[in-house]
C-alpha cells in the first residue's frame, strides 16, 4: 500500500510542486521557477495525506491496476497506455468511487493558489473530467484515457511553470 502514494488522475502532484528540491551547497541548483513550490509547507502535508488516503482504497488499488496509472512506477502503465479496452461495469463503479474520493483533495490543491495558477488548475479539472466522463461513458479506451490524461498533465505542469518563470 506504501507504493500507491501520489495521485496523478488530476496531475495535482505535478501541479502542485509539492516536492521541493532541497541541494547541498555543492549542487548545482536549478533556476528558482523551476524548483519553487506552489503551496506552503503546510497545504502541501495536507495535499499529500489525502493523495495517501485516497490511493489506498480497494477501488484505488483497482484503477491504478486496470484502468488509468495513477502511481509512479506502475508495472501496468504499458498495457494500460495501450490498452483497446473499454471499462465493463465493474471497473466504471470503481472508478466512479474513486474519483469521488480523489476529488475531495482538489480545494486543497487549489488553497492559496495566485489567479493565474488557479485558472490553470480549474482547466485542468475541466478536462480531465470530460476525460473521465468519455472513458465511464465508454466513449473511449483506457488506453485513449491514459494518453489524454497524460497529455493534459504534461499541458498543465507547463502552464504553471512558465506563470512561474514569469513571476520570477
């Protein structure tokens, strides 16, 4: 259960820059906006536990092996990006619960955040949400959903890092 411990279904991981980088005095430090933390200290310890408390749920533990890589180092990622595969009723409930309860963390993801950031996040939510719907509507694949909702992550964390980079 250790190793369902961030959830990226909203990419809030990614987003949030929770995970600051702390160098020793000999490193090499990255440029401040790449490295700068969205939340405070505190919202990102709240954030987290409830990515924890999420992921490990028995439907946690059935979407992330059957329907959407929501852990790092997934063994099922492969299948799942490529999966041709259509929720049947029981992974659609699960991943209805899920989402449910993964969604309870997005005002916490959004506490604190500047204008700019939360417009990105609230867009984020948007479409990843359609994503959900079509896939429990079985108007796509897992595999599509994955990819989506990879791409929707990868837009959003370049988003916040260049209203990062303009701020700086």
């Amino acid at each position: 259960m250790k190793n369902i411990y961030k959830f990226s279904l909203m990419g809030i991981t990614l987003l949030s820059g929770c995970a600051g980088n702390v160098a020793s005095p000999n490193a090499i430090q990255k440029p401040m906006a790449a490295t700068t933390p969205v939340h405070s200290v505190a919202v990102a310890k709240r954030l987290n536990e409830c990515i924890v408390r999420t992921n490990q749920s028995s439907d946690a533990l059935l979407v992330d092996a059957q329907i959407l890589a929501i852990t790092r180092n997934n063994p099922h990622a492969k299948a799942l990006f490529s999966s041709s595969d259509k929720l049947t009723n029981q992974q659609a409930v699960a991943l209805t619960n899920y989402l449910a309860e993964a969604n309870t963390c997005r005002p916490i993801a959004v506490e604190g955040l500047s204008p700019e950031l939360l417009s990105v996040y609230q867009d984020f939510f948007k479409k990843i949400d359609g994503v959900y719907a079509d896939l429990i509507a079985r108007k796509i694949t897992i595999g599509v959903a994955n990819q989506e909702r990879q791409l929707l992550i990868q837009d959003a964390h370049i988003k916040r890092l260049a209203i990062q980079t303009k701020k700086s």
